[in-house]
C-alpha cells in the first residue's frame, strides 16, 4: 500500500526531517531493519495510520518509529498537519518522546515542530543529551537557522562535562614556589 503523502520533519539542533519522498507502509519486521532512507527522504512507520486529505492530516499512532538522515525519533503519537499544497506545516509527537542522533539525544513526553518559524518545542520533563553534558528545563525551544536555544519557564540546569571544559592546569600553591 502506497501512501503519497510528502513528509518532513527537521532534525533537532541542526535536526530533525528533511523533504521527503513518498511513504510506504510497513511491517514491524520491515520497521526493525531500519535500513537508511533514500537521500532526502523520511520513513515513518507506525501500528496505525489514520490519514485525513481534505483535512489534511494524519495522524501515526502506536510504536512511532521515524528514520530520516542522521536521525530517528521514537513515540507513541504523531500527528502531522499539511498545508494545502500538501507540505508540512506543524508536527506534533507525543508519548515518550526520543530523538537520536550521532552524539545527541533528546527525550521529553511532548515536541512540537512548527515549519514557518523552522522551531522545535519541547516540553513534558525535556533533557537533552550532547556529547557528555545534559540540558534540562521545563520547556526547550530550538530555533534551527540560527542555532539557538531557549530555556524557560522555570528553572534551568546545565552539567557540563569536564571534558567539554578542557584540561585545567592546577593553580601553583606557595609550597611550589621555592
């Protein structure tokens, strides 16, 4: 069964879908190899599809699995709203939220991405994971042009590894000065 929706969900912080090309249905079985997609493509598979045209939206419920270039997001809902002219408008991803790619991963309960403002939001408990330092906060907004991040709606809290810090030389006490 071919679906001939255009999908596209940015990568989060340089993140998430591209454009991409037609979907097809898959198994779970299909779904476990999670093969790369072709270039510029996204393929999501789910337990169900509900997919409403004239509305012009579709809803993927049940063992979400999303894999595009460089990334794959997992939940338990998604729900994708189109424009007219069938391009993504706004994605919404709910249940369990985990977004992975190489040396980043984000987990939250809700995202939200919004294609005017090219925007993730993300709320519901959302840490981020990069490299070895972790970002918490009440509600994370990632603008992807511009690369910047806002923290708010409480307070935020940042670990920094020692890694990222580089290697401090230790200060000389006056027992080293001779």
């Amino acid at each position: 069964m071919k679906l001939l929706h255009r999908v596209f969900f940015p990568l989060l912080f340089t993140v998430l879908l591209m454009a991409c090309g037609p979907l097809s249905a898959q198994t779970a079985d299909d779904a476990s190899s999670e093969t790369p997609p072709p270039a510029g493509s996204t393929v999501i598979t789910s337990d169900e599809l509900h997919s409403d045209q004239q509305n012009h939206i579709s809803i993927f419920t049940g063992n979400v699995v999303t894999v595009g270039t460089n990334f794959r997001m997992t939940c338990q809902e998604m729900t994708v709203f189109f424009t007219n002219d069938n391009k993504v408008n706004k994605i919404v991803a709910t249940g369990n939220v985990v977004i992975t790619q190489p040396d980043r991963v984000t987990h939250c309960g809700h995202a939200e991405y919004f294609r005017e403002t090219d925007t993730f939001v993300l709320t519901d408990q959302p840490v981020i994971f990069d490299h070895k330092n972790e970002i918490h906060g009440n509600q994370i907004t990632i603008e992807r042009t511009t690369q910047k991040m806002t923290v708010e709606g409480g307070r935020s809290k940042v670990i920094i590894s020692n890694d990222s810090m580089g290697s401090a030389k230790p200060s000389p006490t006056s027992t080293d000065k001779k």
